[in-house]
C-alpha cells in the first residue's frame, strides 16, 4: 500500500464536533491536497462539459425545466458522478470524507449518496435554501446523515459558497416546495421564511470542506463571479432504524414530475427490455 494511503486527514478535533452538534455545520480549510484538487476538476470539466450522465437522468438542471439538451443549464448537477468516472474511487477526499462521518456519526456510518454540482461563471443559480431530508426519497427510511461539501476552487458570497442557520438541525423538517412552486424544476426550496439574521456564510479555499447534518438548512448563492464553481458532495449516513421513518412520502416529492425522471424511467426501461430481449436469446439457444 502506498505511503500517503495511509494519511487520513486531520480528524475532527473534540471542539469541532462539539460545534458540529450545536451547530449542525462545521468546516475545515482542507480535506485534501492541492493536487488532488487539481486532478478532480479536471474529471468534473470533462463530466460536466460531455453530459455524462444526461440520458440516465443523472446530469441535468437544478434549477430549470431541463428539457432542451443544448440549452445552458444555470445550475447543472451530476448524480454518482463515480459511476461516470470510476477513478472518483481512489481519492483521499472519500477517505478522509469517511473518516470524518464516522467521527460524527459513529462508525457504523457509510457511504450513501454524492453528487457534483457547477454554477457556470457569471449565470450560475443560486441553490435554494432547503434540508436535504426534505428530499429523502424513501422517508420509510431513517437514519441520519451528514453530507461532506468540498469546493474545486476557493469560494466566496460573490461565487456561491455555502451559507447555513445554525442550530436548525433541531427544529425537525420544515414544510418545504418545488422551487418557484412548480414541480417540474427538480430543486426544492423550505417554504418557511429565514431570518437573515440567523444566517452565516461559509467562504472556503479549495479542497476545504463544510460538513453539515441531513437537517440544517443550507443554501448557496449564485455565481456572479467570472470563473465557474464546482462543488463534490458526499454523504454518509447511519443504517437505517426499520419502521421508524414516516409512513407517506413528502408531497413536495411525490408531486414531481421533471424531465430529469422521464429520462431515468426511459433509460431504466431500455436497459429492462434489453435485459429481456437478451434473455429470451439465451433461452431460445438453449431450449430452456
Ligand atoms: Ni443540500
């Protein structure tokens, strides 16, 4: 095993995950090295600019209707981007990511979902103020998570760093709404107001980190500045407590229908008919 695989990054001083509970966010000024960086916004320009991903339903708009291939998207987004580029595996940033979970959620935790997210140079939209349980797809399922949110290049208010309202992680899920109330567009936004005051933004360098719980609200600002901003998040949660969740879906969720899902029903059901054709290939050779 190489040296630097053993590295793990610098865990979580006792203050800081004293903070993380108070808060429900905390961050560090690195989770890995400038090289690494470097090497993943290089894998994320090319995921992003070849819309890896699009006929899956897996890279589309946050924040539009998303059905115009060639249009510009003003906040695109890739979900499992390591299922388009499988080198995302063998990073330090998901070691130490891991590392850090566990640190907060006991060690029990694992892997459970990443994505990566542009806000192209001067356009780039603002992500709506939002829990992620808000977007728990099966809410049946509860457990708790923590999502790991490192920035490919220093951000600031002006190019859409991470703002969040501490202490909101104990206050439950809010009611939240398809962004501009349509449920077209995929982004969901809390559809209680926030208090300005209660806010603190996360300006980072590259290759830092914010960590935040499933139900701190957090939000990012547009991208007014002239270079783009790309963010890799990953999430690490506990294994789920059967029976605990909700027994009905959030209907912010159930009422969506996005260009993003006709895509993903699509693809899943080429690759089911595909699946079947093959099949019924191998039992007409065989006579089974
Ligand atoms: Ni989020």
């Amino acid at each position: 095993m190489p040296a630097e695989a053993l590295e793990v990054a610098p865990p979580l001083t006792d203050a800081q995950v004293a903070r993380f509970h108070q808060d429900g966010f905390v961050s560090v000024t690195a989770i890995t090295t400038p090289e690494e960086v470097d090497l993943l916004r290089g894998i994320f320009t090319r995921l992003f600019s070849s819309k890896a991903g699009r006929e899956q339903g897996a890279q589309f708009d946050m924040v539009g209707y998303d059905e115009d291939d060639e249009a510009p998207a003003a906040s695109p987004q890739i979900l499992h981007p390591v299922r388009y580029a499988p080198e995302l595996r063998e990073t330090r940033f998901r070691v130490n990511a891991l590392a850090i979970a566990r640190r907060i959620l006991g060690p029990t935790a694992e892997p459970g979902f990443e994505h990566a997210i542009l806000k192209p140079a001067l356009y780039g939209a603002p992500t709506p103020w939002h829990q992620d349980e808000a977007s728990r797809e099966d809410p049946q399922k509860d457990y708790e998570q923590v999502s790991i949110w490192m920035p490919l290049q220093p951000v600031s208010v002006e190019n859409g760093c991470m703002h969040f309202v501490p202490g909101s992680h104990r206050e439950g899920v809010l009611p939240h709404r398809s962004l501009n109330d349509d449920p077209r567009i995929h982004a969901i936004e809390c559809a209680v107001p926030i208090d300005p005051a209660r806010v603190v933004p996360c300006p980072l360098p590259a290759g830092g980190a914010t960590i935040h719980h499933g139900r701190t609200l957090h939000y990012a600002g547009p991208n007014e500045s002239g270079g783009p901003r790309a963010a890799y998040v990953l999430a690490f949660r506990t294994p789920p407590r059967p029976g605990a969740g909700r027994t009905t879906g959030y209907p912010w969720m159930q009422e969506k229908c996005t260009a993003r899902l006709a895509r993903q029903r699509a693809a899943r059901r080429a690759v089911s008919s595909l699946a079947s054709r093959a099949l019924r290939k191998v039992r007409r050779l065989f006579g089974v």
